[in-house]
C-alpha cells in the first residue's frame, strides 16, 4: 500500500541529494559540473570513493545543526 508517507520501491534516491557538492535542482555538482554520473545519480557507483573525471572531489555529507 502507498501513501504519502512511503515511496515506491523503485523510486531511488541519489547519494548526492545528501551532498555538500549537489547544486540543488540540478543533475551536476562541484565534481561534474557537466552533469553527475547515471551511476552515481541510481547508487551503483558509491562517489564517497574517487572516481574518474571527478575533479578529485568526492561525497561530503551535508550535516545540518
């Protein structure tokens, strides 16, 4: 049962929603400011590694006080 409470199971949510780097609103960050990644953006590729092209940025969570 869905309700405004749960999502789908097939909805994903990207790792960078949660980044420091996300330019809200956007598909793009410090670290691919041409466009983040389709397997960073569906969580196959873990970005708090390195990765190729990313400009030696890497996942920071955003901490809120």
């Amino acid at each position: 049962m869905e309700d405004k409470f749960h999502q789908p199971a097939d909805i994903v949510v990207p790792q960078c929603h949660d980044c420091q780097h996300w330019i809200a609103g956007t598909t793009t960050c410090k670290a691919d400011p041409e466009g983040i990644p389709m397997g960073v953006l569906t969580n196959d590729l873990d970005h708090r590694e390195p990765l190729h092209g990313d400009h030696g940025t890497q996942f920071q969570r955003v901490i809120f006080f």
